[in-house]
C-alpha cells in the first residue's frame, strides 16, 4: 500500500465508529456532543414523567400552595377578615416572638431535646443494622427485623400509655418498689427525667424503622471485600471499622444534614400528651408552643411567624451542613453540577 492509500485510508477506530444521526423532521432523537433535546426525552420518559402527576399534585396542594400562607407572619391576621383584610404590621410578630420568654424556653428545650436525641438515638439505627447484618441464619433475621420494626406502627398515644403503665406512680416499678418496703416512683412525673424518658419512648419506636436504610446500604457494600480482609487475617472489628463504616458513611452524612435541617421539629404529639404532667416548663417545645399560639389563643400570625422562623433556621442549617460535607470529600444532599 503506498503513503497516500494509508493516510486516505479510514483508522480502525472511525471505521468502527457509528456515523452521528441528525434530527429529522418527526422530532426523534439524534445522537450529538449535546445529547438528546428536550422534546426527545419528553418522549423518551413521557409514561415516567406521567406516574409521577398523583405525588406532584399532592406535593403542590399541602406543600407549596400553603407556603403562601406564611403572609400571614407579617399581619395582625383575623380569619374573618382573612389575608386580604388584615392589615400589615411588618416586622410586629417577629419583634414580639423574641420578647417572649415562652418561645425562648421553648427554643431551649428543642435544642437541648434534638441535642440529646443525636447524641443517643441516631447511632442506636446504625449499631442495630450493623447488628442484624451479622446474623447468618436468614429466618432468624427476618423474624428479629419484625421484631424491631413492630413499634414503628404504634400510635404515641398507645407508647406513651405503656410507658405510663411500667413508669408511672401507679405502674410496675413503683408496685415492685412499694412490694419491697420502699416509696413509690413516679417517673412520669419527674421533669429531671424527661430527656431520659422521651429519648427512651423514641429509640423504643423508630430505631428499628431506621435501620432499613442501613440495612439498605450494607447490602450494597460488595462482599469480596470482607472476604479479602479475612483472608489477610482482619478479624470481625477490623472489617467492620475499615469497610462496613466506610461504606455506610456518605448515608450517615445524608440522614445527618437532614437531622440538621430538621433539628427544631422534635415532634408534635409525643410532647403534647406528656406536657401536663412534666411540665412546661421542660416539655414545651417549638411545635407545642406554635399550637398553643394559634389554636389555643387564636394569634394566627405568632404562630406564622415562629413557624417561618423554624423554617428559614432548618434551611440555613441544611446548607452549611451540605456545604461541609462537600468539603470533607463527601457528595452531601445534593451538588452542583
């Protein structure tokens, strides 16, 4: 072959090469540096983007349509007047929230509450998957699963009642007590054990919910790894703290920026049914104090107006959450493209 049929000549890698296919006049794809348009993955995932109308929907009616409510924050709102008569006062709700010693107990209380719970219930999840990940026999898994996954489905109506029943002035500990010469005691009663009852009645009924993500993502760690490790003589800690960590670690991120963001929702109902009997003074807490604001006294815009304040804090804790994790290597909720 001379020089100039070799350099003419196609390389084996063009020749291979499919030729790059235009948009034709039908609107189909078209294969390009760009990738397909908007019209061709419109048609492309149309039955997908279909499926996903009911959750869209249900997310615009009780999510973003109601956002528009939080007008009200910067009104003197009368529901017979509604948004449109009420008039403005700006800045009056938030001013008067934070000359409030109630809201301020009540921050305190959350924090300290949310505190507690990320100290003592969001590692429990994590110990308790790593824990039924290494049981062998696959029946007995299945029957522990069900086990730890049962009070998820309790109301907290019926897990405080239980708790009642084994901890209260008329309960088991304190029959057993006044049994054996002793005064009784009532625990549920005690504001000094609040923090210890409450973040026990919640690692009772969520921390075997919490593990299915765990459990999710230990799944997915590839199982040749721990098989190496053995083989290099690692025993059961090692391949635990080198690979079974490792890889749980960007979920472990993940759920902890959202605890973050969701630091001041410490919950409603758990609270509410046991505020009477510990107290205010330590019980009360942000979700508690917007409802007595609005439902119980009827000033609609402090309730607003705390609970646009709790909000706009979980977002901005979600952010720089994000922002570190991004810096300590990990991918976070999400990242810019």
């Amino acid at each position: 072959m001379t020089e100039r049929a070799a350099a003419t000549a196609p390389s084996p890698d063009r020749a291979l090469a499919p030729p790059p296919r235009r948009r034709d006049r039908s609107g189909r794809g078209r294969r390009s540096g760009r990738g397909p348009s908007l019209r061709a993955r419109w048609l492309r995932d149309r039955s997908l983007l279909l499926m996903t109308l009911p959750a869209i929907g249900l997310l615009a009616v009780f999510h973003y349509v109601p956002t528009f409510g939080n007008i009200i924050a910067f009104q003197q709102y009368n529901p017979w007047d509604g948004v449109a008569g009420s008039p403005w006062v700006g800045l009056y709700q938030f001013e008067r929230l934070f000359t409030d010693p109630r809201f301020w107990n009540a921050v305190g209380n959350t924090l300290v509450i949310a505190a507690v719970q990320l100290v003592f219930f969001f590692p429990v999840p994590i110990a308790l998957a790593i824990l039924l990940d290494s049981v062998l026999a696959r029946r007995v898994r299945l029957v522990l699963q069900s086990i730890v996954y049962m009070p998820h489905f309790f109301s907290w109506v019926l897990v405080v009642t239980l708790f009642q029943q084994i901890l209260g002035g008329a309960g088991l500990v304190s029959q057993a007590l006044r049994g054996a010469g002793y005064a009784p005691l009532d625990i549920m009663a005690s504001p000094d054990a609040f923090l210890l009852v409450v973040t026990s009645q919640m690692v009772w009924k969520d921390a075997g919910w919490g593990t299915i993500i765990f459990l999710a993502a230990l799944a997915a760690i590839d199982q040749n790894l721990y098989e190496s490790a053995a083989v290099d003589g690692a025993n059961r800690w090692r391949r635990m703290w080198h690979i079974t960590l490792p890889g749980l670690r960007p979920v472990i991120v993940l759920l902890l920026i959202l605890k973050l963001g969701d630091i001041l929702n410490v919950g409603f109902e758990q609270f509410y049914l046991q505020r009477d009997a510990f107290g205010s003074g330590v019980s009360e807490v942000m979700d508690t104090y917007v409802y007595h604001q609005t439902l119980v006294t009827g000033n609609f815009s402090a309730g607003a107006a705390a609970g646009l304040l709790k909000g706009a804090v979980g977002l901005v804790l979600i952010l720089v959450a994000n922002k570190t994790a991004h810096l300590m290597g990990e991918h976070g909720v999400y990242r810019r493209s």
